[in-house]
C-alpha cells in the first residue's frame, strides 16, 4: 500500500500543480468534458464493518484522510454502529456484473453479517479535477479495505464490488501511476466507480457514473421490437463493452471528436433530478443508430 500510495501521489501531484513530468507531457493527455450544468459531482462512500466497529471505521478513515486528504470528510450523520437491514438488498443490487469476478460468496457473507456502516463524502469535483479526485477515492477505498472495512459501495453511481475486485482496480491504478499513464487510470477509476448497462430494451442499456471520471455517460439504444426475446446477459455483455470502448474513446480524442466518429448525440440527462448524486452535469452520449440483434 504504501508503494500505491507514493506512486499514485507522485503522479497526481505533478497533475495538480501544473508540472507534468517528461513522460506524462509526451504522452496524450485526456480531454475534458464541457459541463452542461452548474452541479458539480462527487464520492460518496460506504464502508461496512465488524461489531462495535464504527469507532474502528472512523479511525481508518481519519487516517486515510491525512494520506490522501483533498477534500474527504467523515458523515457523521448517517453511519452507525448498527447493522443496515438494507445493505443485503442494496449490495445485491449493485454487484457489478460485468467482471465475471466482481465478487464472491465470502463478500456476501461480509455484507449480510455487518454490524456497523460508514459513509465518507468525498469533494465537489470539475471535469479537471474529476479523475485525480476519484483516483484518491479508490486508493481510499483500498486503504480502508486493508484496515478494518469488511465490504464496500461507491453510492454515487450505486456500485459494489468484492475485496479482490477492489484490489485488482487499485493496483491497476498504482500501475497506471507508476508509468504516469492518465488515461489507464481515468479506465480503473471508471471501472471502479461506475456502472452498466443500466435500463432495458425498450428505453435502451446506459453507463451510470462517468460524471465521477469527468464524462458524459452513453445510452445504447437496443432496438429490439416487442415480439423479440428480452435481450440475453451476453448480449448485455456486449452492450456494455461497447460503453466502455466509447469511453475510452471520449477520454483518449475528446467528446466532440467521439460523438462525430460516432454520429452520436449529446444531450442533457433527464434520469435524474440535478441535486441527486447520479446526475451527470456533462449530460448523455446517445447513439445515434440502434443496435439490433440478429
């Protein structure tokens, strides 16, 4: 952990300050979304725990602070040194299914035997700031996960994942960092904090939380007609691929430059209220033509 956290603030910190090094100003950076309201995003984390743990968890946390700071803030209004009896249903619902590895048995039992909850709010976040903030937020969630946290949830885009999962992102990022690649970690960060496809064939298959990596999110329009069979989860699978090489896409040549390959719209996102954590202020990509199965 310490390694990740000296890699990844090294290289963060060149960002911020505006004094990239040699190998981060000879590669491509990213381009940044215009935003499209005033709301600005940010994290919010939950963290579960053991018996009598939510002093543990605050401890954890105020450590985790003084490493990585930028803005994080303990809730103390909504954690508690109780068990949730809504956490089981909320983590099942937000497992990320896309990895076929996401979690296991043993995250779940984590989940259903907790017995104190912790939220920790993360900073406002702009398009610029957005992708070193949630990088903080993921070595957070990591450094948590290693001192007393049994499971975690990013809850601005209602995403869960197992410890091992969490690793592997985490380290993914620390690589990313180590070889001063921003646009792999903007990637990890946005497959750690964000969700899909979320929706349905009539109303089409979206991202959910790319706001937290500075993006728009995309909408897939399915275009299956009524008669047809609901889509399969490996067609799901393929919908969300198709997500995430769009927004590499976006990150890599910028939004104007994906949404003319594309021939994609950008439209404000009318999912969601704009004081609600999942809104996304740099609104929805929308394909242009609907994907129809053979």
């Amino acid at each position: 952990m310490d390694s990740m956290r000296r890699g990844v603030l090294a290289f963060l910190g060149g960002l911020i300050l505006g004094r990239p090094s040699s190998s981060i100003a000879s590669s491509k950076s990213p381009a940044f979304a215009k935003p499209r309201s005033s709301y600005k995003p940010r994290h919010v984390l939950c963290f579960l725990g053991g018996e009598n743990g939510l002093a543990a968890l605050q401890q954890s946390a105020r450590a985790a602070i003084g490493m990585f700071g930028g803005g994080f803030v303990v809730d103390e209004d909504f954690s508690q040194d109780k068990p949730d009896d809504r956490m089981v249903r909320s983590f099942n619902i937000c497992w990320d299914r896309v990895d076929p590895n996401a979690y296991e048995e043993t995250d779940e039992d984590a989940v259903a035997g907790h017995r104190s909850v912790l939220y920790v709010l993360g900073p406002l976040m702009t398009a610029e700031t957005a992708v070193t903030t949630s990088a903080k937020a993921l070595m957070f969630v990591q450094y948590m996960l290693d001192h007393g946290a049994v499971a975690a949830k990013g809850e601005s885009a209602g995403v869960a994942h197992g410890v091992r999962r969490w690793k592997e992102l985490s380290e993914q990022a620390r690589s990313a960092a180590d070889s001063h690649d921003l646009l792999v970690l903007a990637r990890s960060c946005r497959l750690a904090f964000a969700r899909r496809p979320i929706g349905d064939d009539a109303e089409g298959m979206a991202s959910v939380g790319f706001h937290l990596v500075g993006l728009p999110d995309v909408l897939i329009p399915v275009g299956r007609k009524d008669d047809r069979q609901p889509s399969t989860n490996t067609e799901q699978l393929k919908i969300a691929a198709l997500i995430d090489e769009i927004a590499d896409q976006m990150i890599r040549d910028g939004v104007e430059a994906a949404l003319t390959d594309r021939h994609a719209a950008l439209s404000d996102d009318t999912r969601y209220e704009e004081d609600e954590y999942k809104f996304n202020p740099f609104g929805v990509v929308t394909m242009a033509k609907p994907r129809r199965s053979e």
